[in-house]
C-alpha cells in the first residue's frame, strides 16, 4: 500500500504525473465501502518497522545524552558543577539529524521522523538553554524572572531557527508545530521578562496571553487546512499537528480561569463546562478536528464527576460519568460524518469556503504541495 506521501514524491521525482496521481486516489476512494473522509487520517505507523527503529533510536539517544552529560560534568562545562550540561542535548540534538538524514531522507519513515524531529527541536532548545545559564552563571539567573525570561526567549528562538531548518531539508509536517511552539515561548518569555516580579501575581495575564497565543496557533492551523480542503496532501498533516497544539493552549487557560482546577467546582461552573464542550464539539465538528474534544475530554470528565457528587451519586459518580462521555464519543464518532453536514451545510456560504469539504471523494484533487 502506498501512503499519499509517497505519492507526493513519486509525483515530485517524475515517476508519475499530477493528474495520473490525482486519478488514482480518487479512485480509490471511489472503491472504499465506507466512507472515510472524516476520518483525519495522517500517517504515524507504516509498519512494525516504525515502532522497532524509534524504539532503537530512542534507547540511543538515551545513551548519546547520557554520555555528553557525563563528559560536560567531567569538563566544567554543567550548571553548578553537577548540573544538567549542554553537551547531552547537543550530542542529542546531532545525533537525530544524523538519524534523521536516513530515516526520515531516504526511509521516509513516519513514527521515527516525528521522534527524531521532537529530540532535535528540544535538543537544540536545551542546548541553547544550558549553555546560556552556564555563560551568564546560576546566581544570576536565581530569582531574576527578567533575566530567566531573556535567556527563554533566546533559547526559543534559536530552536525555532532549527525548526526552520529542518523543514527545509525534511519537511516532516509536525516541524511547523514544533516551531510554532517555540514562537510562542518566545513571546511568553519576553512577556514574563516585561513583568519582572510581578509574574506571580499576573498568573491569569499569562493564561490569557497563552489563550490568544492559542487562537493564533488555530488560525495558522485553519490556513493550512484551508489550502487542502480535500486533504489529499501533506499540508493536512501539517495542519493536524497545528491543531493539536493550538487545542490545549485554548482548553487550558479557559478552564483554568473558570476555576475548574481549584478543586473547588460547583454545580453552575460544572454546567458551564460541559456547555462549553458542547461549544467546542460543535466546533470540531466544523472544522473537522478531534483534537479540541480531546483536549478537553479530562476537564468535562472532572465536571461532571462533581456534578455527580453535588447530587449525592458518590459511589458511582466515575461509572456515571464514563458511562455518559464514552457513549456519547462513541455516538459521535460513529455519525461524524452525518452530524458535520447537519453542522457545515447552513454556514454561510463564504465561511464553507474555507472549512474542509464534507465529501471529500466526491471534488477533483488538487496536485501535491
């Protein structure tokens, strides 16, 4: 079996033409018993073969970081003497773009390109880090927020540089996630640099900034969705990633400023949030995208659970409330597709435009990006 990825580079080497490629897919969708365009497909396991190379890579990694740890102890060069040392994450960071020039080049292979893509950002990030606390000393990053935040900023930047990089050369789609990502730690760093001591006490500041950073990240998400309506090309992929991180940044600092993780819920915030997961049920179904109602599963779980309790059901407040969640994700999954036309259909016209087609076999595809 073919996956669209190796179709997008049969069709980038030559091998087959864009319109031959674009017969073939809409055929095979044509000859599918079950319709499968809501099924946000994107490619993670190929094979065996990708869980058995990434569980090697990792148990390498491991050893390659642990080695330069124990060098940069050995060398004065780790925080405080026996601190973390930059070296880990640099030898780290060098090792997955060894790896990654194979395995992700060559192999094309899903599950360990995203391992190798993780370790070289956060590779590079910490390396950045590390060497930055060590250059300018520990005692002067203790208990200086704005110097912390500086030295975040910079150390964010410079991962996003390498995230830069290694779309250029692999374009693995989760890449503009990862530097996504680093953007907005950059901005949260310099913001944290501004306030200075007053961090502490601006706490819902910095949820709120992390909220918009959210909706930023949603809407980059929606543009490259918007591009493949018919997700046949890798910018789908790109734009699942996106969204799975945009989902948390927007569920966490709204949940958290109704004061569900106080421990503290009341009936009034317990139906506030279950409302909102309607909300943004309704969204995902518009947009196509899981990854909200994921992201919010464990907040609306922990709602309801206390809703149950206010009502006196304490034994079988858990079972209840996975009882109702569960058949209703079950419900759900099984009618998406009839439940997002009932949705997308009477949208205006221009905002359809943009959301992913309801039926995706049935519109001629669009070449490769």
């Amino acid at each position: 079996m073919y996956s669209q990825n190796e179709i997008d580079d049969a069709i980038a080497a030559g091998a087959i033409s864009a319109d031959a490629a674009n017969a073939l897919r809409a055929h095979v969708e044509s000859q599918r018993a079950l319709p499968t365009q809501d099924e946000e497909q994107f490619r993670l396991i190929t094979g065996f073969n990708d869980i058995f190379v990434s569980i090697a890579a990792a148990i390498l990694l491991f050893a390659v970081g642990f080695i330069g740890q124990w060098v940069g102890q050995r060398t004065g060069s780790a925080i405080e003497g026996d601190g973390p040392s930059y070296l880990g994450p640099l030898l780290v960071a060098g090792t997955s773009w060894m790896l990654a020039l194979f395995f992700t080049a060559k192999r094309r292979m899903a599950l360990p390109s995203i391992l190798l893509l993780l370790t070289f950002v956060g590779g590079v990030f910490a390396t950045a880090a590390f060497a930055l606390v060590v250059g300018v000393g520990p005692d002067a990053v203790d208990n200086n927020p704005q110097l912390a935040g500086i030295l975040g900023s910079v150390s964010a930047a410079i991962a996003a540089g390498a995230a830069w990089l290694h779309w250029k050369k692999f374009r693995v789609p989760i890449t503009v996630a990862a530097g996504a990502a680093a953007v907005a730690a950059i901005v949260v760093g310099l913001v944290v640099a501004a306030l200075g001591e007053g961090v502490e006490q601006a706490r819902n500041l910095i949820l709120g900034l992390i909220l918009l950073l959210g909706v930023g990240t949603f809407l980059f998400a929606m543009w490259w969705d918007s591009s493949d309506r018919a997700r046949l090309t890798r910018r789908a992929d790109v734009a699942f990633w996106l969204h799975l991180l945009a989902a948390p940044m927007i569920v966490h600092p709204v949940f958290t400023l109704l004061g569900l993780n106080d421990g503290t819920a009341t009936i009034g915030e317990g139906l506030v949030v279950i409302l909102l997961y309607v909300v943004i049920g309704v969204t995902a179904l518009a947009i196509d995208r899981r990854a909200l109602l994921v992201s919010a599963l464990a907040y609306v779980l922990y709602a309801l659970n206390q809703l149950f309790e206010q009502f006196g059901a304490v034994e079988l407040n858990v079972a209840l409330t996975a009882l109702i969640i569960g058949s209703a994700l079950l419900m759900l999954s099984a009618f998406w597709h009839q439940a997002r036309g009932m949705v997308v259909r009477p949208l205006p016209r221009e905002l359809r435009d943009r959301l992913p087609l309801v039926d995706r076999a049935a519109p001629t595809p669009q070449p490769a990006a």
